[in-house]
C-alpha cells in the first residue's frame, strides 16, 4: 500500500510552513481551562469527522476564532497525544470498523502528555452511530494489561478479549469548545504510526472530529467545512495506521478512502 504522492522534502516544507500559520491562527482564539470544559464534557455522544488537507486548517479555524475557545493548560494550545491500542489475536477491532459493522468497540491507552495523565479508554459505538466512552486512569502504558485493565474491559463490553498491543500512534492536538451550543472540536496533525520497529507518517491530512450530543448540520463548523467542500467522512486513525503498518491486513473496502487521503495536500 502506497500513500505518498510528494517528496518528502517537499512535504516537509509545506508541514512547517502550515504548521507555523496554524500557530498563528489560534493565538487569537479566547482559551478555555480544563475545569471550564466540564459543562460539555460529552461522554455519550454523536462524533463526526471530516478529513482536510493540512493546508486549509488555519484558515478553517480562522473563521471559528468569534464563536470558540481553544483548550490552554499551562500555556499550551497545541498538546502532543501517544496512544497505545489493542486487539485481538485476528484483529477484531480492526476487521470490525473495515467490514462496516455498526456495533463496535475500540480499546486504547492514550497519555496527555502535557499533563502526564494516562488513561485506559474504551469507545463504543452502537447501531444509532452513538459513541459511549468509558476510561479509567493507569499509572503508564502497560504493554500487558494489569488485572484491574482487564476487568474494567470485561466490565465495560461485557466481553473477555484475548487482547495485545497492536500499534503505537502520536499526533497533535486541538481542542475547540463552543460552550453555547454544547459542541466540542478536536483538531489531529501530524499523525505518527509506529509498531515492531515499523514507522509511518501522514502528516498531508488533518482529522476534525465534531462531538456534539447529536449531529447538527447548521453548526458553524459543519458549515465552515462544507464551503471548503469537506463533508463528514468516516475514518478511523487506528485503522490508517494499522493497515499502513501490517500488510496482512485486509484494506479493499478502506481504497477510495486511502486514494483521497492521497490527494489531500
């Protein structure tokens, strides 16, 4: 499977000089603190997400600036994310989310890094397109599950998975909040894949996340993306970097949405 179309010193090129005016953009948003994000927590919740060339996010965002506030802890606006995910011996989750399952689960530890904070999360989505995310916090990665990780999994899915590490992922992050209209935003660039010494990057690509209590197309943001001709498109970082990293891996019915991950620079 091939996804780079550009040279590498040429993609590095258009990386900085977008990840520079990205920077720029949000220093003129309003912040908003951890504790005041409390009101739109949204554990349940209706997720939708878009896939924009790296290009176009600041001047997306630029049009968001009177309306939102962006996440600030301890001067940061930008946070760096490591992920851990697991699955199954034949890859479940995986094959799940390709197969277009409507019930399905995706299990994680995910590290905030600039909190230091890491936490076990499970995300469930049902047959409604709902997503229920449940976690608990763990002292660090724990490449083999302690016994209060599995029972919080079996807890939660009602499950008992034969679950091991199956892809390291790092990016970074946005987080937009409309406290009016109870919306919250993520905003992932800079992906990173790693796994048994295999590495990838898709650094062309940002990955909006809408998470509202149900989908609102009259949302500004869902408006804003519309007029850079982006509509919601279901995609799941997990499984980009899974089957970018494990060629065994089945990616027929994921094709056309790799070729337009392609083109999106």
């Amino acid at each position: 499977m091939e996804f780079e179309v550009i040279k590498a010193s040429e993609l590095a090129v258009i990386k900085e000089a977008a990840y520079k005016n990205i920077k720029d953009t949000i220093s003129d948003f309003d912040s908003i603190s951890l504790d005041e994000m409390n009101d739109v927590a949204l554990m349940k919740r209706k997720d939708t997400k878009f896939v924009t060339g790296l290009t176009h996010v600041n001047r997306i965002l630029d049009r968001l600036k009177d309306t939102h506030r962006i996440l600030e802890i301890d001067g940061n606006r930008i946070m760096d994310y490591t992920s851990l995910y697991f699955d199954t011996p034949n890859f479940k989750f995986y094959n799940d989310h390709h197969n277009g399952r409507f019930n399905r689960t995706k299990i994680r530890q995910r590290k905030y890094e600039v909190s230091d904070l890491t936490f076990l999360e499970i995300k469930q989505k049902n047959g409604k397109g709902e997503t229920q995310k449940s976690r608990i916090q763990i002292d660090d990665f724990e490449t083999e599950l302690s016994e209060r990780s599995l029972k919080f999994i079996e807890e939660t899915t009602n499950k008992n998975y034969k679950l091991s590490p199956s892809l390291w992922s790092r990016f970074k992050r946005m987080t937009l909040v409309n406290l009016e209209d109870k919306e919250r935003i993520t905003v992932d660039i800079l992906i990173s894949y790693s796994f048994n010494k295999k590495e990838k990057d898709v650094h062309n690509i940002a990955i909006f996340e809408v998470k509202q209590s149900k989908f609102d197309r009259k949302s500004l943001v869902v408006q804003v993306l519309k007029n850079f001709n982006y509509n919601p498109y279901s995609v799941s970082k997990y499984c980009i970097g899974a089957a970018k990293l494990n060629t065994k891996l089945k990616y027929n019915l994921f094709k056309k949405k790799f070729l337009r991950i392609n083109k999106l620079i």
